[in-house]
C-alpha cells in the first residue's frame, strides 16, 4: 500500500489531476477560465493588460499558456513536481511561458523582477496562509498591478480527498 502524502505538495501529487490517472493529451487552452465551468464568468480581462504575469499554482497550465499565447511573459510558480513537469511537457513550444517547481512564498520572497498581474486560479491562494503569501504578492506587483484568484469555499468538515468545486473569486489592485 503506498504512503499516504504527508506534504500539500505530496497531496497536490497523489490526488490532481481529477481526469484520472495515466498521461493525457494537453488540455484545450483557449479561454482563460477562473471556475470549473467553460465560458462562466470572466475572463483574462480581469488582469488588465499586463506585459508580465505571475501564476501561483498552475497546475496544467491552462490559464499560463493562454497569457503566453496573448504575448505576455508568463511564469507559472507550483509546489507539485509531478504538475510541473507534466505543463512542461505540454506546454514546452510555447513562447513566453515559464514553469517554476517552487513553493509560492519562497519564490516570491526570492524573486527580483515584478510582476503587472499575480493571479491564482485555485493555486496557492488556497493552500497558503493570505498572511504570509498576500503581503509577498504586493511586494512582487508593479505600482498599480492587479492581484486576482478565485478558489473553492472550504467544506464545513474537512473530509480529506474531495472533488474539485470553485465557487468565487476575489480582485485587487496594487498601490
């Protein structure tokens, strides 16, 4: 029997993708999707028109690569190894994307160049204490940048593996 994961990182690994397990082909990356649910809500205009992007939590890329492929300079910061090298995979002829295996706090607190947008789309905004992590992403945003992710509401118990839900989403902008 394997180990049970021990690191959100180990969890990431074991329990995502929720398609099911073996390689599959990369997903469709057409639109950039805040929720579970093609074509509902906003899109990438949320972001304004950034010339740089940050993406905390990636996971399979989608929303990076779509930035990419709209001529912004996309990186892509996710805790899973397995995530990464899969959108590496992918996503490797895509210009202008970058994949970090990385935990999100440490790499903001080591990164040098700033960022017009920093979202998360069910990232590390969900996984991180906003304590630690939000006053990071201020610290890695261009005066006047926008800091933007949607996540799922917590279930009233946590009961361990769950679907994957989303339910809102939350915006700001830099001073």
């Amino acid at each position: 029997m394997p180990a049970e994961p021990r690191t959100p990182a180990q969890y990431w690994d074991t329990y995502k993708p929720c398609r099911g397990a073996g390689e599959q082909p990369a997903p469709v990356a057409d639109r950039f999707e805040w929720t579970q649910y093609p074509g509902h809500g906003p899109g990438a205009e949320v972001l304004g028109h950034p010339r740089r992007a940050l993406d905390l939590g990636p996971a399979e890329g989608r929303e990076a690569v779509f930035l990419a492929r709209q001529g912004v300079a996309t990186t892509g910061v996710d805790f899973s190894a397995a995530q990464v090298d899969r959108a590496s995979r992918w996503w490797k002829d895509a210009p202008g994307l970058k994949l970090v295996h990385a935990e999100a706090g440490d790499y903001l607190a080591a990164n040098t160049a700033l960022f017009d947008a920093v979202y998360s789309v069910w990232g590390a905004v969900w996984f991180t204490d906003p304590e630690l992590l939000f006053p990071l992403v201020a610290q890695n945003l261009t005066p006047g940048g926008i800091f933007a992710f949607s996540q799922a509401e917590p279930p009233p118990v946590p009961t361990g593996r769950s679907r994957c839900t989303a339910s809102g989403s939350k915006a700001g902008r830099a001073n």
